[in-house]
C-alpha cells in the first residue's frame, strides 16, 4: 500500500524518504512544492513511485481510484520560517491545508502522522504537551499551535491513528536549503570553514553570551520516531520529539568547530583556547529577534516514551560529529 509523504523535498521529508528507502519502501507518493528549485538535489538518491505538487494532491486524491490504497500519511509539509510575517499565508499553508488532509484521512480511516513544533511553547518553560503551556512568539509557531487544537476538538472522531510530533531544534544532512533558517549547527560549520571562527548571540533572556540552551535533536532521531509509530498504528496522541537534555550554543560551538578541526586533523581546543584565538565570538540581536526568541527549551519526553518508543537519543557531541563529514563534502 501506498505512503505518502508531504514536503518531501524539504529537510525531514527527504530523510524519511531515504531511511524508507533503506527498509526496502519505495511505493511512496512525494509531495511538495518545487517553486524552490533547488530543493530538488534533497531527492536525487530517494525512490519513490509519483510525485505531486502540494496544490494537486488534495485534488488527486479525491479523484484517482487508488485513494483507498493509502497505508498512512506523513504530513511533514509546512512553511517553518519563523520570521515570516505573512499570518495568511502561514495560515493557509500550515494550517489550512493540514486540516484539509487531516480530513480526508479521517473520513478514510488512514492514519495519519504530521509534523507539529516546539515553537507552540514560546518563552514558556514548561515542556508538556498540554494545551494550557502553549505560548507561541511567531505566527508559525500560532499556526502549529492552531492545528494541534483542531485535532483535540475532533479527538474522538479521529477514526484512524493520528499522530503530532513536536520536533525541537532539528540538526543534520539536507537542510542545505532552509538557508537562514538552517540549524546553529550549518551555520557554525559553514562559518567556521568560510572565515575560521563562529559568531553566537550575546547573552539573553538572563542567560550569558551563547548560554541560551535549546534541546537540539539529530534528524535522524526524528525520523526513527516516524517511523516507530508508523510501525505501531495502534498508538496516538500528540508527542514531543527532542533528546530530553537542553544543550548550550556555546557547547554545538564547541562541538562544530572541533569537528572541523578534527577533519583537517587539528586537536581539539578547549572553549577558553577557542574564545582566546578568535575562533568563537558573540555578536549583538539582529533587530526584532531577542523579542522572539527561545532562550531555553527541553522537551518532557514522558509521553514518547510511554508510548513505546525507547531508543536514546544522540547528543550534540555525538550528533555534530556525525553530520560534519556530510557537510565537508558540500
């Protein structure tokens, strides 16, 4: 039976394309929209048996007469500029269309797992997935907030496995096309090889240069998830998907810059030796953004794991010298 996987070009659509690939899945229908040309270098090496615009498929799927072959549907399509300004736009992108699917999903009794975001909890401390901690800053993280209350409204008539996954900070190969919006670890990689030092944020939200801590979680990690409750239909509910441990920017720093020094075959440096070379510096807020930031977050992983899913998550350390050699070869 058929998978279809939305924003399939995008940064976790094209991983989880490939690590279906990997278990042998290619009767996969990809979804996205390509106005974005170049994202299309994220599905060179996946398999898949059609691809679809994003504004056909709602389309498609209501006329073709394989629409009762669909196995599951990962929604992992959304806009995730979090500087984005245009609230109808995001609306319409974000939130629109999942209530869109989500309900011919349900109506077909098709399972249904989709990507929500940490950005719902803003500047809120507290973690959990309850309705009552969400506090977006932006109006992405408004619109994923949005979709995750529409779905408790219709929770009892879902009809089918639903599943929202509230991805942390994301890391790792094929995010190359976020650009601005790319994680602290692309950024620091490419810094530090482009001009032989990284530049973090000044300190914020009471915290110190670069002590902002944010749960910062390997793509990989993210698609082992999908895939967990892809294999286990039985199971639903709305989830947070980080590593449990909120790491320091100073510490991917850190992490980054030796990683590119080990691959030229440098030693590793402490932080002290870094900041002391140069190698490490702090540069004031862009203008508008300290007002929107998230100073701290750490995903409460208690749900996720009550739900079966018990593999441990990789740490900065492990995750950033694991996603450097595949960004060296850039």
């Amino acid at each position: 039976m058929t998978l279809i996987v939305t924003g399939a070009a995008g940064f976790v659509g094209a991983n989880l394309i490939h690590a279906l690939n990997a278990r042998g899945e290619t009767d996969i229908f990809a979804v996205d929209n390509l106005t974005r040309g170049d994202k299309f270098r994220n599905l060179t090496d996946c398999r898949f048996a059609d691809y679809f615009d994003k504004d056909d498929l709602l389309g498609v799927l209501r006329d073709a007469p394989w629409r009762g072959q669909v196995r599951a549907v990962l929604h992992q399509g959304a806009c995730s500029n979090t500087m984005e300004n245009d609230g109808r736009y995001m609306m319409r992108n974000n939130y629109r269309y999942s209530v869109e699917l989500f309900e011919f999903c349900r109506v077909r009794h098709i399972p249904f797992i989709y990507a929500s975001s940490a950005a719902v909890y803003g500047a809120g401390t507290v973690f959990e997935e309850g309705e009552q901690y969400d506090a977006p800053l932006n109006v992405y993280g408004y619109s994923k907030a949005l979709f995750d209350q529409y779905l408790r409204r219709h929770w009892a008539a879902r009809g089918a496995q639903v599943v929202g996954l509230r991805y942390f900070n994301v890391y790792g190969p094929r995010e190359t096309h976020k650009g601005r919006m790319a994680s602290v670890a692309f950024h620091f990689f490419n810094q530090y090889r482009e001009r032989g030092n990284v530049r973090l944020f000044e300190g914020s939200g009471g915290y110190a240069d670069g002590e902002q801590r944010r749960d910062f979680i390997h793509v990989d990690d993210i698609v082992k998830v999908n895939l967990h409750f892809l294999d286990h239909p039985d199971r639903s509910g709305i989830f947070n998907v980080g590593t449990g441990r909120a790491q320091t920017f100073n510490e991917v720093a850190l992490a980054t810059v030796n990683a590119a020094r080990a691959l030229r075959g440098d030693t590793a440096l402490s932080p002290d030796e870094l900041r002391a070379r140069g190698e490490i510096e702090y540069t004031p807020f862009p203008e508008g953004l300290r007002e929107k930031y998230q100073s701290y977050t750490q995903a409460d992983l208690t749900r996720l794991r009550a739900a079966g899913y018990e593999s441990p998550m990789c740490t900065v350390e492990e995750g950033v010298g694991r996603y450097s050699p595949w960004l060296a070869r850039t």
